[in-house]
C-alpha cells in the first residue's frame, strides 16, 4: 500500500513470494523452468538471479543479504547488490545469520563450517558425531553453540586446530529448541532435564 496516494497492489501468493526491502520488493516467482529472483523499485522490476526451480523459503533478509533454503536442504546465500548475487549453495540442515559480522554459520548435521561473504571464504570449524540440531552464535561473534539431542556445547570462533576444542555446557535427557538471549548472558532451553519437561536457564557468562 502506497500511504500518500493509498493505491494498494495485491500480489498472487499462489505464483510468487513477496518481501518489502526499505523502498524496493523481492519476488520469488516460479517461471515453469527456473526459479526467478526479482526487485521491483516503483515501476521497474529486475532480475536479480536465476535459481534451480524448487519451492523456496526466505529464511533471513535485510538490506543486502538473503538466505533462502529449498525443500531438498539446500541453502542459498544472496547479496541483491553484487554483479554475481548467489555467493553461496551448499546443503545445509541448521544455521545462523550474524547480523553485525555478516558471517554465516551453518552445519549438514555433523561438519560446521562459517561462510564470509567479504572473504568469498568458507573456513571448517568442528565435526560432531552426534547429528546436531541447532547452531546459534554468540551475539559477540567469538563463538557458536550447538545442541544435539542430549547436550548443549560451544566452540570458539577464532582458535584453531588443536586449540578449538568443544566445550560441553549441560547434558540432558532431550533438548528441542535453544535460544540465546542479546546480551549473550543466558541460553534458554526447552526440553527434559532430570526427568522434568520445562524450561531453563543455563548461565553463559560467570
């Protein structure tokens, strides 16, 4: 909806998938061969970048950067402003979007890596044995913590090798979700702990 003129455009939902970017729209419309990205700004629509046909999900987005996942777990990262705006395709189960780093961590359920758009660089981070469920960053960027069925544990984002080693917070009988909270002070975790389904606390800082 225009607010000064009050003219109103409805987009077919069945066809496309629409977001508002500060002043431009994002289209996702299937085409019947592709998959199209497009921006509109007032009367002008562009095409920003041709995608395997599939049923998409706008995962993340902000000014420049879009993550979309597919059905089959693949995750695209998106910068609506480069000259070659895929920057990345890879399967991916979980992951997490640092905001202020513009640094994106995600894991195929056992390997994690982090993916830098400024470097065009993907650096290997840990490899789990159990499948993880969820990795989330530190709000400080310094590291990520990731959940498995039965425990909560950490690593750091800039040790390397033998010095990044994986730091177990609390084990549980069955963790579903984690958050983490903007200070970086809490996690809180939904799940079963000594028996009892609830939700709780786990301080991160001392």
């Amino acid at each position: 909806m225009d607010v000064i003129t009050t003219n109103i455009t409805t987009f077919d939902q069945k066809s496309s998938v629409t977001v508002l970017i500060d002043a431009s729209i994002i289209t996702l419309f299937d085409n019947g061969a592709n998959t199209e990205l497009k921006q509109t700004i007032g009367d002008e629509t562009n095409l920003i970048a041709l995608l395997p046909k599939a049923e998409y999900t706008i995962a993340h987005r902000d000014t420049s950067f879009f993550i979309l996942t597919d059905t089959r777990n693949n995750i695209f990262l998106v910068d609506i402003g480069s000259s070659q705006p895929i920057l990345m395709q890879t399967q991916a189960s979980v992951f997490d979007w640092h905001d202020e780093k513009n640094e994106l961590a995600y894991s195929d359920g056992n390997e994690v890596n982090i993916y830098s758009p400024e470097s065009h660089a993907t650096e290997f981070i840990t490899r789990q044995s159990a499948l993880i469920h969820q990795i989330a960053w530190h709000p400080s960027g310094k590291s990520l913590l990731m959940t498995t069925k039965n425990n909560i544990s950490t690593v750091d984002r800039y040790k390397i090798g033998k010095h990044r080693a994986t730091v177990t917070l609390l084990e549980a009988e069955d963790i579903a979700t984690m958050s983490i909270t903007q200070d970086g002070q809490f996690a809180y975790l939904y799940g079963i702990i000594d028996g009892a389904l609830g939700l709780y606390e786990l301080a991160l800082t001392r």
